[in-house]
C-alpha cells in the first residue's frame, strides 16, 4: 500500500474507519477486550520491558487510561496506543504497531485519534518519553507536530538510554497559543 493513498477521516467522530486505503482498511477505535491478547504479544515484539496481559487489562479497567487500537477489516490488531490523563495533560505511555502494518500511516492515525480524544477533553497538551536512538518514532513524531521539550539522561533500561520528551501542545494552552 503507497502512503499517499492513505486517506485520514472522521477520526474524531468514534468507531467508524479513520484510516482508509482502497485495498486495507483500518479503523482506530477504543480497545477492547478481544484484542487484549494480541496487544500483549505485540507489546513484546516492540519493546524491552512489555506491558503484560494484566497490565493491559487492568489499564482497561482504570478510568485515567485510553486505550485505542487500529484493527485491520479482518479485525486483527495492526497497532494500538495507550495514554495516561494526568492533570489537564495526557501522557503516551506506549504506541506499537505490528511489524507488517508499518509504513502505512497507522502509528499517524492512532496519534491523530488520540489527539481528537485530548481536544474533546480539553487537555492542553499530549507528551511522550523516547529512546534517543529510536529514529522512527522521533521522525513520526516530529512529522506529527511534537517538539522535543528535553532530555532525561540514563531514564531507559534494558538497555540503559536517555530518553527525549516529546510535547505537541493544544490551541489555546499556554504554550501552544
Ligand atoms: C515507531 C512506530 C510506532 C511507527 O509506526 P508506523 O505505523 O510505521 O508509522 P507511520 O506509518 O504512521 O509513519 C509515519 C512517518 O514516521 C516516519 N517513520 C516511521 N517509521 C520509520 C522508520 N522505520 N524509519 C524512518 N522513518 C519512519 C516516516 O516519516 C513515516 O512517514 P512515511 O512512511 O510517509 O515516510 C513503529 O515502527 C513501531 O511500532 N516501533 C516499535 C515500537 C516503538 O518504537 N514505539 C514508539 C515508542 S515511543
């Protein structure tokens, strides 16, 4: 699938399809329990010290977590992204995406939907931790308007790396005007 045949819509407007190509479709949505098991498997395929399935499912159960998944037409989880809300903020705890949905604009869309989610709760900015070296993420970020706020020198483990904050701050917060 080429990138620019992905359209991006009616992400904000709930569980229709927000990221549609003529031959895949994808919709982003909240998770749910039936993809619990396979967000668990993909957070060990993506990171060093992966949520485990009661993590997840607890994080499904506590009202301060959103939790939203990209699933295929088949209904497979191609990626999903979880965000705490911490005082008028949200913070991006995780966004994995399985290895043969990348390049397809679904980490971009599962950002563009949480981001529809902090504007309808009026939080004033959405931040995120990353490896230094994680030059995927940081260029997906980047591209999708975060501005790196800093440096948290040694905060990784497994292996031990700085992580750079990331921040994309909401119209009308102090800091995004
Ligand atoms: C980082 C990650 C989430 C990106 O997911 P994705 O669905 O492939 O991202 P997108 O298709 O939306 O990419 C958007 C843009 O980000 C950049 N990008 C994404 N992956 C990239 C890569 N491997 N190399 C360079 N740039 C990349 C590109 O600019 C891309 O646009 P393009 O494809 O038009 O060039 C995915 O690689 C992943 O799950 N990695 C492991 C987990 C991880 O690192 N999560 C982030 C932790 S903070």
């Amino acid at each position: 699938m080429k990138n620019e045949e992905l359209k991006i819509k009616n992400y904000a407007r709930g569980p229709r399809p927000v990221a549609v190509d003529k031959k895949n479709s994808i919709a982003v949505r909240p998770m749910g329990y039936e993809q619990l098991e396979a967000a668990a498997m993909l957070e060990r395929v993506c990171f060093s010290r992966p949520w485990s399935l009661g993590q997840l499912a607890g994080a499904m159960e506590d009202p301060l977590i959103v939790l939203l998944a990209a699933v295929g037409e088949d209904e497979s989880l191609c990626g999903y992204v979880g965000m705490y809300r911490i005082d008028g903020e949200g913070f991006i705890a995780n966004l994995g995406v399985d290895p043969g949905c990348r390049r397809q604009g679904v980490a971009s869309a599962l950002l563009q939907a949480l981001e529809a989610t902090a504007l309808r709760e009026k939080l004033f900015r959405l931040t995120l931790e990353v490896r230094r070296s994680n030059a995927a993420a940081i260029t997906l970020y980047e591209k999708n308007g975060y501005v790196s706020d800093g440096v948290r020198p040694g905060f990784y483990e497994d292996p031990v790396e700085d992580a750079v904050i990331f921040s994309r701050y909401f119209e009308g917060s102090i800091d995004g005007q």
